[in-house]
C-alpha cells in the first residue's frame, strides 16, 4: 500500500469545535453544559458516564439535535453514521446512540495489518451496518465503490439531516494499525516522566518498564479499570518499593485485591511507610479518587498533553512518510477528506474522545 503526506491541516478543519471529551462537556460553547442535560438524560449529579453506556448515548443523541438547532433550526436529525477504530466498544456506542435517537445507522471500523484487503459487511442486534475494514483507504473505495457511493446507494443520503459522529483517537488522529503507536508512545513516556521527576534517583527503568508492561495488559484491566492514571499511580507506588509487583500480580490473580480503589485504601491506611515527598502526592491523587474524578493523577495527564503535542507537526514537510507515520501524531487523510466532502454537503459533523479534557 503507498502513504503519502498531504500537507498541514487541523481536526477544526471538519470538526469546529463540535467535540466532546470523556467529561462530555461540549467544547463548543454555544451546546449545553452536561449539568444542564441531567434532567433530561436521567444522569444523577456527579456522574459522567464512559462511552459504552446507555446513559452516555442519551447525552450524545441530546448534544446531537441542540448541535443541529443551531445552524439548520429546521431541520431534524434522520440518520447517524459513526467512523471509529474499536468494533467492541464503539459498536456498542453507536448502537446505543441509534436507540436513544431512534436513528437507523451505518458504522464504519478501519485498521490496518499486514493481510491482504478485506471488507465485512455486518447486521447488529438492533439493525444497523456495520462495516469492518483492514484499510482505511476502504472509506475512499470499497472494491470500485467508495463508502460515500455505497451510502447513497443504499438510500442513506449525506446531507442536512445526517449526523456523522468521528471518533478522534486512532481514528481521526492516529490511525489504528498505521500511526497509533504515536499516541501509546506518548502516554507510556507521560507514564515514565512522572513517576521518574517523583521518585528522582530511585527511579529503576527496568523495574518501571516491566511494572508497567505487566499491568497494562488487558487480564489487569478489571483491576486497572483500563485507566491510565491508576497504572501511573501504581507504577509510582511499586517504584517506591512500598510493594512487590509480583505479591501485587498474585493478589489480584487470587482475587484477593479487586479494584485500584481497595489497592489505593490500602496504601491509605499505610502511607507512613512513603517518603516524606511521595505521601502528599499520594494524598493529593486519593482525595481526587475519593471525588470520584476519573482523571486524578494530574501531573501525568499534563505531561500526557506535552508529550501528546510535542508530536503534532514536529517534522519537516519533506520528512518521508515513513519516519512521519513512526514519529509524529498524523491526521487521517481518509477520515478528513470524507469529512470535508460531506460538510460541503451540510451534515453535521461531531467528534467523540475518551480522552481526558485535561
């Protein structure tokens, strides 16, 4: 398959600022806060749901139709089509968001590996398509026919009454199979920047790397919760030595220690055991869990956003593409040329991210 490079662009190019992060607070100031779409939603105060809930696709299908009002007041939302990376989860996600809206949908989920080209065509529980493809270029063409003919092809017009929701990343940034490794890359080095300036010349990188690799995997993640700021808070509590991570791997396999919530009351109960400079560290990220904040390592979420951006647009424009795709954050041609043609075309365009809005 030959890459090329297009030149510089920004995601605000198709999207504006009709986005959300994981708190679901429009960053478009102009839709209504998610304390104003509790009522609505059914969302207790405080709760932020995470993408695969119902109560998650209440809030997108609300932000959705408000989106829509304000620049077609006339017009109203008829059909939903999502471009996302992760068939499990943002499967889930849009079937949701099609049963709170009462939409019909088409979904499409790009990657990329080394097989050869292929394209799957699947019928979900509640109706919708589902397209699965190991080539984002298949949104430019599926065989002779590109998913925009398709769509028109099978009476599902692109035009003002359409909603596509675009997943940021490894989607629209990061391209699953192809750039996303930039992304990982930058977390796992936000991961180490942390907790090396807070353990200083204790630091052991063989014993974080494998601290880290270990627990990162999926069969952690019921302890983990998939959440980068508990593995960063973990790892830093391993690097201290306050732990083993083998007698940590044990207890959780035993299931003896379930959640990071009883993992952090357990260093709660024994933090005089810390440094003197780790325990209000600690102090500061269990008040936050205890907040219920689903993001309270805060010093690893800014170095996250350093080491994230320090990888946008570094490279020279004549850099091959190859070093671009291995070294620096691209933006998706495929995804963003289909935007752009189907914003000429006035559908709405919404971008989703798990990522934190810190």
């Amino acid at each position: 398959m030959t890459l090329k490079s297009y030149g510089r662009c920004a995601i605000s190019e198709f999207l504006s600022d009709n986005l959300v992060y994981r708190n679901l607070i429009p960053a478009n100031p102009r839709l209504p806060h998610l304390d104003q779409l509790r009522q609505q939603t059914g969302l207790p105060a405080g709760a932020i749901p995470r993408k695969s809930e119902k109560s998650y696709a209440r809030v997108i299908s609300h932000l959705l139709r408000q989106a829509r009002q304000l620049d077609a007041p006339h017009t109203n939302i008829q059909r939903i089509i999502f471009i996302s990376d992760t068939r499990m989860n943002d499967a889930n996600a849009f079937a949701n968001i099609c049963q709170a809206g009462d939409w019909p949908g088409l979904i499409f989920i790009g990657s990329e590996d080394a097989q050869s080209p292929h394209l799957e065509q699947v019928t979900l529980p509640g109706g919708q398509t589902m397209f699965l493809s190991n080539r984002w270029n298949a949104l430019a063409g599926m065989g002779e026919e590109s998913f925009d003919q398709f769509c028109q092809r099978n009476q599902f017009p692109i035009d003002e009454s359409t909603a596509v929701i675009i997943d940021l990343d490894k989607t629209a940034l990061g391209a699953r199979g192809r750039n996303a490794h930039t992304i990982d890359q930058a977390r796992v080095q936000a991961v180490r920047d942390t907790v090396e300036a807070l353990l200083g010349a204790t630091f052991d990188l063989p014993r974080f790397q494998q601290a880290y690799d270990t627990l990162n995997a999926q069969e952690y993640h019921p302890f983990t919760a998939d959440n980068q700021d508990y593995l960063a808070y973990i790892c830093l509590i391993l690097g201290s030595g306050m732990y083993e991570l083998d007698d940590v791997t044990r207890t959780v396999q035993h299931r003896k220690l379930l959640t990071f919530q009883q993992f952090i009351l357990q260093v709660e109960v024994e933090k005089s055991r810390l440094s003197p400079g780790l325990i209000p560290i600690h102090e500061d990220i269990f008040a936050n869990v205890q907040r219920g904040d689903p993001t309270p390592f805060k010093s690893f979420r800014r170095n996250e956003y350093r080491n994230t951006i320090a990888r946008m647009g570094f490279l020279d424009d004549n850099t091959p593409i190859e070093q671009m795709l291995a070294q620096e954050i691209l933006i998706t041609q495929e995804v963003r040329s289909l935007a752009l043609g189907w914003k000429a075309r006035l559908a709405l365009l919404f971008g989703l991210s798990d990522k934190p809005d810190e």
